[in-house]
C-alpha cells in the first residue's frame, strides 16, 4: 500500500518546538526579535471578510515588491509557502527520474530527504574538514543545492567559487540564502545576471524578517526555470494572509536590516566569548554559531544545557558531531547561555570562570 520508497524513508526531523515557554530556545534558528510593527498593523487591519475569496494564485503584488527589491523581472520570482516548498518543487521540476540530486555533507539535512521522496539518487559532495570544498572532477547531477552561507557549518563559500561552479555546471544550482541577510556577500548578482542559464537564487522571511510562523519564502532566477515552477505548483500554494503579511515585511526592510545589525553584534560577542573558554567557533555569516567545546564533548553539553532549559541543536556524525549549533538569542539569553555554560564544573569540561 505504502510506495516502497516511502515506508524505507527516514522523515526529516525538525528542531524541537517545546510547549514550556520558560525554555531559552536556540536550536531553530529563528529570530529572537518579533517582525515589523507593519505586520501587527496589517494583522489588525485585516478585512476577514475577504477570505471567502481565493488568494491571487500568482501574488503579483509581493512579486513585483520581491522584483524591486532586487532589480528583476517580476517573471523571474517565484514565491512559495516557506522556502521548503521551492526546494521540494525543484526536486520535482529540474530532477529526471533516473537523476539525481546534489549538496555538500555537512549541509542542510532536508535535501537528502526531498531527493529520497521523489525516488531519486542523492550525491552528497563531502566538505573538507576546514568545511571548504573542492568539486570532484566530472561530478554531475541534475539539481544542485548548494546552502550559502552554509547550514550547519555558518560559513561563507565564497561568492566568486560558487558563481564558477554555476558556470562550469551542467544542472540547476539552486543557491539557498536562507541565512544571506546575515552575511556580508550573497550571490543574488548571479540570479538576475542577463546570460544565466542555470541559477536560481532563494529567500526566506523566517530568519531575518522574523517571519517564521508565516511560511513564505522566495526564489529568482532564469523565466525558464522560474515559469517551470508555476507549472507545477499547487493553484493556491501562498495563502492570502501570508501574502498580506510578507509583504508588509517587504515593505520595510529597514526594520529587517536593525534587527540584523544587533543579531550581528550579539554574534560577534558570542563568537568572542566562546572562544575565550576555549571553544573553536567557525566564522558564522548567520544568525547562529557552528562551535566545538573542548575535547568535543558537545552531546554532553547539549544535555547539560538541554537539563537547563536552554536548547541548542545538535547533529551527531563524523563531520558534525563534536559541534553545536547555537542559534544567536536576544542579548539576554545569550548572557544566560553564558552563565549556563560557566555552571558546566560537574560535567568537568570547563575551568572555573575568573
Ligand atoms: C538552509 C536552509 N534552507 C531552508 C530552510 C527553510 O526555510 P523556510 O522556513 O523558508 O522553509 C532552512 C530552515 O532552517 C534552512 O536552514
């Protein structure tokens, strides 16, 4: 009864969303901060009336704010319900059934699992252990997601590797901004160029415009590609509320960008803090830290912390499993992370704190 593929599936696990709301939550990566006062007013505002009628099955209008916002045509952007939708579709759209589809390890754990639901091959590309790569000779797939800045690792691949990796590339690349807004360079340019045949570059509101709850991310590149997506897209895949709210968003980038700032601030002072307790912590563009405890006993402190109320999250594995990923809180719950972790004496990782 069950397709075969689907019953030896192993799901994708989200992070944990606790009831408790005392919990110090650092293990989603979501923003600490709440979304611009112009959602609550469109909330408010909001004529429920209208919701006996059909959303606009193409949202022209957050398309031609996304078209603005970017120097594009509104026939480059696509929009879908959270950016795990675009990934899901691409799957289907740009991936042969014999094909294939392609990411580094570590990256974000999603990707296998969508390559597995279609009944496709995932070719992982493995980082090296600095998390920096090399592209195999005559490595090939249909479709490749290559995270930048990269999830979990924080790092930046740089935008000048990857825009010739998209020329030298024979499939798709999709370039997943999730994190972009936190990062000093993106490869938005390579996405709008005139010429390009093969990128799409994607954007989500749930990290920087703190629009997690709506789901509601983007996606520009070639029309081809991007008409290919409203082909098989659900009629009504963006609800008209969420198209309301993100685009109040949209409409205020300012606001996005201070919340930005502080989180960078906030990283900055944690990246500094951890590293004085001898943690190493990757270089994060993003708005979460990739960082190793001493001797690697991240599973320990993750349970410590977890037994504290503070979670973070962690990826067992060769690659992952001496590191945490701790998501950047407001400035308060980084403070208690800290204290939190200067209390580790009876898990002996940590010398006393001076
Ligand atoms: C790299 C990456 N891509 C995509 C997503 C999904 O974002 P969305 O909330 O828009 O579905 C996430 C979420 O954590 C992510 O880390």
């Amino acid at each position: 009864m069950i397709c075969k593929h689907v019953e030896a599936l192993v799901g994708y696990t989200p992070g944990e969303q606790p009831r408790d709301s005392t919990v110090i939550k650092l293990n989603t990566n979501e923003n600490p901060y709440p979304p611009s006062p112009r959602v609550a007013e469109c909330v408010a505002s909001f004529n429920t009336e209208k919701l006996r009628l059909y959303p606009d099955p193409v949202f022209l209008e957050v398309r031609e704010r996304i078209a603005q916002i970017h120097g594009c045509s509104v026939t480059q952007v696509f929009v879908g319900n959270g950016s795990d939708e675009i990934l899901a579709l691409c799957t289907r759209a740009f991936v042969e059934n014999n094909g294939s589809v392609g990411c580094f390890d570590p990256s974000y754990s999603l990707y296998r699992v969508l390559a597995e639901i279609r009944g496709v091959s995932c070719k992982p590309v493995q980082l090296k252990p600095d998390f920096t790569w090399n592209m195999p000779a005559e490595y090939a797939a249909d479709l490749f997601f290559m995270t930048n800045p990269n999830a979990p690792t924080s790092m930046l691949h740089d935008p000048a590797q990857v825009a010739n990796f998209c020329l030298s590339f024979d499939g798709v690349v999709l370039v997943d901004e999730a994190y972009g807004d936190f990062a000093d360079q993106n490869c938005m340019d390579l996405a709008v160029a005139a010429g390009n045949r093969n990128t799409l570059v994607m954007r989500t509101l749930s990290k920087s415009f703190s629009l997690a709850g709506i789901r509601f991310g983007y996606v520009i590149g070639p029309e081809g590609l991007i008409a290919a997506l409203y082909k098989i897209k659900d009629s009504y895949n963006m609800d008209m509320l969420t198209l309301k709210i993100g685009l109040a968003a949209l409409n205020d980038l300012e606001y996005m960008q201070r919340n930005v700032s502080r989180i960078k601030a906030s990283r900055a002072e944690m990246t500094a803090a951890l590293r004085a307790r001898g943690w190493k912590v990757c270089d994060s563009q993003t708005n979460f830290l990739f960082a190793r405890p001493p001797e690697g006993k991240a599973q320990v402190v993750f349970d410590y912390l977890k037994q504290n109320k503070i979670f973070v999250r962690y990826f067992p594995g060769p690659m992952t499993g001496e590191y945490l990923r701790i998501t950047i809180g407001t400035e308060e719950q980084c403070a208690a992370l800290l204290v939190a972790l200067g209390l580790c004496f009876e898990i002996d990782i940590y010398a006393p704190l001076t």
